[in-house]
C-alpha cells in the first residue's frame, strides 16, 4: 500500500492512500493520522494548521483566509 503527505508552505494540507503527491512511510502517515485525531481546541475567532515539522500553529481566521 502506498501513503503520501501534501504539503504547501509549511503546511501538511493532507495525507492519504494510493497514488498521490509526496510519497511517505506507513509509520510517518499513522503518526500524522494521529497528530490530525488530537487537534487542540481553538479558541473563538482561531484555528488550528499542523505543520511540516508536526506542530500545531494557531493562526487568525479572516473572512478574506483561504485557510480551512
């Protein structure tokens, strides 16, 4: 089986199965599924991303944001 990771900026945007962007370890893709199933609790206003290094980083939610 194979898994993969997208990342943008920085940003893990999302991982997966099959055939896709940046092919990584079975290991590496359960270690973020596992990151992504303990997402911190944003405050009003605020989100959390992962990032490429695996760490939540609180950013501002804009009406104007691409950011989901």
């Amino acid at each position: 089986m194979r898994y993969y990771k997208c990342v943008k900026n920085n940003i893990t945007l999302c991982v997966g199965i099959g055939f896709g962007y940046e092919e990584i370890t079975k290991s590496e893709y359960e270690r973020i599924m596992l990151m992504m199933a303990n997402k911190p609790t944003a405050r009003d206003g605020y989100d959390y991303r992962l990032t490429s290094l695996l760490e939540w980083e609180e950013y501002q939610i804009t009406q104007d944001s691409d950011e989901s």
